[in-house]
C-alpha cells in the first residue's frame, strides 16, 4: 500500500513539471499513463481465459 502511495504521489508532483518542460496537456498525459493499467488488463483477460481452458485453478 504504501508503495502505491509514493507512486501516485510522485505522478502528482511530477505531472506539472512534464507539461511544462515537454508541453502535452493532462489528456495527453493522462492516456499515456493509463497504458500500463489498460495492458494488466488485457494481460488478465488473456491468461484467466487460458488458465480456465487449461484446467488451472485454485
């Protein structure tokens, strides 16, 4: 938890620094930092389906 904490923490305080040294605005900046969230996804989506027709389990 506290790891999650200091991550989103330093996106905060990282966020207006980048817009004003590269200049993408905070739609831009905040579609790029979704990318990683939207490929766990996937990830998930793609090994839970593969696990259940493998006979994985718990």
């Amino acid at each position: 938890m506290a790891a999650s904490s200091i991550r989103h923490l330093s996106r905060v305080y990282s966020i207006p620094g980048i817009e004003e040294d590269l200049g993408p605005n905070k739609a831009t900046l905040g579609a790029v930092s979704g990318i990683p969230l939207r490929s766990y996804a996937a990830g998930q989506l793609i090994n839970g389906n593969l696990a259940d027709k493998g006979g994985g389990g718990g």
